[in-house]
C-alpha cells in the first residue's frame, strides 16, 4: 500500500477499485459477520445449496444408482482434479481429489519412501519435517515409521535454518506444509525442493493453507508429490474431500499400501488380485463420498472467473491493510505480530499473540468477528480474497481496538471442544 489508510471511507474507495469485489456475491456470507476463517473453513458458495439439493433430490433419490453412470459420479474424483490443477501448477491427469489429507499424506510418504527403497537409495530412511508442521503431519509419518519397522523415523527440525544439516546421507524424504498453520509463514518451495533434491530426498508439500490462497506451481518447483485439503480457501464445505498430486514422473512407480477397488485397473471384473490402474486413479482407494465432493465443484467454479495473480494481489493488500491498522491503533495493547511481513514469505493469514489470546478471539466472535485460536496465545485472521473486503477489515480492528480499549473479554471463558 502506498499510503495509511486511515478511514473507513478510504477502505470503501478500495473495495470500489477491487476486480474481485463481484466474486463475493457468490457466497452467502450471514449479515453482521465478518468472516476472516476461511483459513480454518471457508464460506459457503451461493451454488452449493442448490448443488446439495440435487444431487440429494435427483441423482440419488430420483435417479438412484444410475448416476454412477448418467451424472458422472464414478469419475467425479478426477474430473474434479483436473478443475483444482491450475490453481497448484499441476498438469491434466495429475490431481485427484479424494480422501482426507492425513489419508493422502500416507499414501504420498508411502510412496515416496517405496521410491526410495530400490538401489542406491535403499538406506535412506528418514522424514525429515519441521517441529512447528501441522501435527497431523508430523503423526502420519510418525505412523508411517513404526509400522514400516524396518528402522524408518521421524526428524524434527526446529526452523528452516536447520534444514540443510538435516538433510544428510539418510534422509529419504523432506516434508513440509508449504504455509504454516499457526504463523502464515510460506516455504521457498521451489529452493527447498531443489535442496532436497541435491541431497539425493524427495519433496513432498502439504497445501492446506497454500490452495487457493497463494500461487502454487508445483511443476515449476519439481516437486515429488502434494496434498491438500478443499474445505479453506477452496471453500468445499466442512470435511470436504482433500486431493493428492502425483506428477507423470512418478505415476507408473506410485505405490501405496491403500490399494482399494476404485485403484483397480478393472474393479468391475472383481478379480482378486490387485492390478492398479494407469495414472492418478492408482490414488483412490474406496468408494467416494459423492454428495461432499460434489459441493467441491462449487468452489472451484469460483475461481474461474479470476485466477491466482489477482487473488494474490488482493491477500498481499488485505494483509499489509489489516497488519498496518492493528499496529497503529491497538499500539497500547500487548500484541505480538507472528506472521511475517514479507510478502514472499507470507500466507493468506495474520496472527497476533496476545496474553489472552483466547479470550479476546471469545469476545471477537461474540461481537460478529470470526477468526480462531491456536495455541501459544495466537489469534489467526485468514483472509480470502474472493468474499473478504476491505471495509471488512477496518471493520475487524475498530472492533478489536474496543475490545482491547475497554478490556471487554472474559479471561475466565470456559474453552470449547473446536478453538
């Protein structure tokens, strides 16, 4: 920004020049909210209703199972895949969306540390990921590991500084959350891939909180394998299907101990023996949950009528907005700024600490400000381009200022089950 934007009114000259302004009447956003989660759930697209609606109504109450075939349900996971490509840098034929993340994760490290139990290789049998990664992460491979039980472990690594130490003769495989969960802090991806790479590693990239949310080209970083899920900025819906990325460079040795019938070459011919099919549908395992992947559609739809420069643009100016203003008109409070100010290195979130971090995010809520809480002391405001406006944001503030100001948050709060 080249200038403060020091009122509301100049907030509302910023979102009259916003390109993206008209995308947010494709979601049905609840009046008096302002939402800044859709880091954690995205918003609900204005379709998805109608989506549910028929498929609930029509392809499966009228039409029955005939719609495995008349409404393309069966091949809905890589045909949704192909939608999300663009928006990660991946080519047709490489996406699929399906599964949990956790699930793809195992499947990806899986694959990954079979590629590298063959020749020189084979000794190498160690994750290398950071302390600070999004713990299911960091469980999966730990799983991983110990049901392998041939030596395989986890290393931890507590800044990215210490990645290059760690990436020694052992380490089969680098895995990294390319945004940090807590902090919003973004990986050099392709730097880092390149270094894994040099080290004789694969790469293998967590996109929760990239897809969506900042330009991702996983072919440009040579990347190995991908993951991520659809329900935060791809605006899915809660627990929405994730997708895995496998690049045609490693889809005819992709492997995976998940070998399901939807992997099967023929799952029709219901042969007892396991013979995966050609491509990215060798990532599937079971049936799929057909309504859930359906609203996905919704989501992705959206993002066809901009693309990820424009979205970016937009997060970078919500985000130098909403940090600029905490700063100048909460300076009397103990915030602290976690998120880092470099636009290179910076999410689509803003995090502060506060010494009642819980509390203050308790009374945001109350007061109609959405954001979440993770611990120690963070408060996380995600910001998505596609429905968050700028007024949204001076909004936010003035309503954090008076929550500080007239310290109105309750630090006895009883903690909820979801934070």
């Amino acid at each position: 920004m080249t200038a403060p934007t020091t009122t509301r009114a100049d907030c509302l000259a910023l979102d009259a020049l916003d390109p993206l302004a008209a995308l947010r009447t494709r979601f049905d956003l609840p009046e008096g909210v302002i939402y800044l989660d859709g880091n954690s759930l995205g918003a609900r697209p204005s379709a998805a209703l109608v989506r549910a609606q028929d498929v609930v109504a029509r392809e499966w109450g009228s039409d029955l199972i005939k719609s495995w075939n008349t409404a393309g349900w069966f091949d809905m996971p890589k045909r949704l895949g192909d939608r999300l490509a663009p928006l990660v840098g991946a080519g047709p034929g490489e996406v699929a969306v399906t599964d949990t993340t956790s699930l793809n994760l195992f499947k990806a490290l899986a694959a990954a540390l079979r590629l590298q139990s063959e020749g020189a290789s084979a000794s190498r049998r160690v994750i290398v990921t950071e302390r600070s990664n999004f713990p299911t992460d960091i469980y999966m491979a730990e799983g991983l590991s110990r049901w392998l039980e041939r030596g395989y472990r986890v290393r931890l690594v507590d800044s990215v500084d210490e990645i290059p130490a760690a990436l020694d003769a052992d380490c089969a495989v680098l895995m990294l959350t390319h945004v940090n969960y807590r902090t919003g802090y973004q990986h050099d991806m392709a730097a880092l891939t390149r270094l894994a790479h040099e080290a004789g590693a694969l790469a293998v990239w967590d996109l929760a909180h990239s897809a969506g949310a900042v330009p991702v080209d996983l072919q440009a970083a040579d990347a190995d394998f991908a993951v991520g899920c659809t329900y935060k900025y791809l605006n899915g819906g809660p627990g929405a299907p994730a997708f895995i990325w496998v690049p045609q460079k490693h889809q005819a040795r992709f492997d995976h101990p998940l070998s399901g019938w939807w992997g099967h070459a023929s799952p029709f011919a219901m042969a007892p023996a396991f013979a995966p099919v050609a491509g990215i549908g060798r990532a599937l395992c079971g049936t799929q949950p057909i309504v859930s992947l359906a609203l996905v559609e919704c989501g992705l739809e959206i993002f066809e009528a901009t693309d990820m420069t424009a979205v970016r643009a937009k997060s970078l100016a919500l985000t130098d907005l909403f940090i600029d203003l905490v700063e100048r008109r909460c300076a009397s409070h103990p915030l602290g700024l976690v998120t880092p100010r470099e636009h290179a290195r910076r999410g689509s979130q803003v995090s502060f600490t506060h010494p009642h971090g819980y509390a203050v995010m308790t009374a945001l809520i109350a007061r109609g400000v959405i954001g979440d809480y993770r611990e120690p002391e963070i408060m996380r405001f995600g910001f998505t381009p596609l429905y968050t406006s700028f007024a949204d944001v001076w909004d936010a503030v003035e309503i954090l200022k008076d929550i500080l100001d007239r310290n109105d948050y309750d630090v006895s709060a009883a903690r909820g089950l979801v934070t």
